[in-house]
C-alpha cells in the first residue's frame, strides 16, 4: 500500500489506511475521557461535579506539558545551569535547547518524581508549576490551579489525583496534537454544561495546543 497522510499531514505507512488512524485516535479518545472520569471518582464528596473541572483541566494541561518536555529535559537543565545568571532572558537559548519547543522546564522534577516525596507534595508541585516558561505559567495560572492545589491538600487528595495524573501517557508519540484537542473539546464542553459556564472562561483547546 502506497504512503498516506493523516489528517495532521504526517506520512503514514506499514499498511495503516486513514480509517486505520481515525479508529487507533478514537480509541485513544475514548480511554483519555475514561480516565478523566475515574478522576472525577476520586473527587466526589470533596468537590461538587461543578468542581470537576477546576481540577481535571489543569491538570491535564499539566501532564501534557509533563510529556512533551521529558525528551530534551536533561538538555534544558544542562543548558540553564551554564547559563547561569548571563542573561536577563535565557528564554531563546533555552527553547532551543528544548529542540525548538515553544516552553521548557528548568526544574529536575516531572510528575512521577514529585510522588516520590510526598510530605512536601504542594510546595514542590508549585515549584515546578513556576519552573516552566512564562506562556506556561500563564495557562496554568488562568484555570486558577494554586488554589485548587491547597484544597485537594487539605482534603487529602493531592497525592491520589497527581499519582493518577503521574501514569497517563500523553507523550505526543501516543497521542497527537488533533487527539489532545478532540479531548480539550469535549472536556470544557461537559464541564461547561455542568457547571453552567460558558467556554469561554477557559483556554479553548486551539489556545493550549498552540502552546504545545
């Protein structure tokens, strides 16, 4: 079978057809929006279903985020610790160094390795939330995530939901800027409804991709 192209464009060979690939993004579609419910199980009695999404956006975006700086990570730390204090903006050098990305991520930590200390949990979740890039911050910021990290402390949350978080593969490999929006889509649609908010208060899935 000759070579085709995805709907993102990417060649696809092996014999994989586009009905081939619309049935694997549908299946990796519908076992995203599984997981995201086995959250919201987590999160019934501390939070009302209106709540839901308050904590399951961000922190998708930030799993994602998670993912696609894993691969040039030890190329970020390398280069912001010769870096040093040179430059009032390392922010070009570093995205270089993250292979051209439009973010990274100076912490040594990712979600997996914050489990790993779970007494300080909430401090150094917020570090390494702060340790991306400004674009990235901002994303983050605007879903209100800080506050919603002291309330899923308190109720003693935290550490489940992150360790549910810290094992969902998003790497891009497995699933495609298209999938993540499919997903972004559908999720701030359902909340939306739940919630009785409109869209428009959160980063459309168009705004978070464009970052990624």
């Amino acid at each position: 079978m000759n070579a085709v192209r995805n709907r993102e464009g990417a060649v696809v060979s092996n014999g994989e057809s586009q009905d081939d690939i619309g049935r694997s993004e549908s299946g990796v579609h519908q076992e995203l929006v599984g997981f995201v419910w086995s959250v919201a199980d987590l999160l019934r009695g501390d939070y009302k279903q209106s709540e839901y999404g308050r904590v399951i956006l961000p922190l998708v975006v930030l799993r994602r985020l998670d993912c696609v700086v894993a691969p040039t990570k030890e190329a970020v730390l390398a280069k912001d610790k010769e870096l040093g204090d040179q430059f009032a903006d390392p922010g070009p050098l570093l995205r270089k160094a993250a292979g051209g990305l439009s973010f990274y991520n100076t912490s040594p930590l990712d979600l997996p390795r914050l489990l790993a200390d779970p007494d300080n949990l909430a401090a150094n979740l917020r570090g390494y939330i702060n340790a991306f890039s400004p674009g990235a911050v901002d994303v983050l910021d605007k879903y209100g995530f800080d506050a919603q990290i002291s309330r899923l402390e308190e109720a003693g949350l935290l550490y489940p939901v992150l360790a549910k978080f810290a094992g969902l593969d998003l790497h891009p490999d497995r699933v495609s800027n298209l999938a993540m929006g499919y997903l972004f889509e559908e999720l701030i649609r359902r909340f939306s409804e739940i919630s009785n908010e409109t869209a428009g208060e959160h980063f459309t899935p168009r705004e978070v991709i464009r970052l990624m």
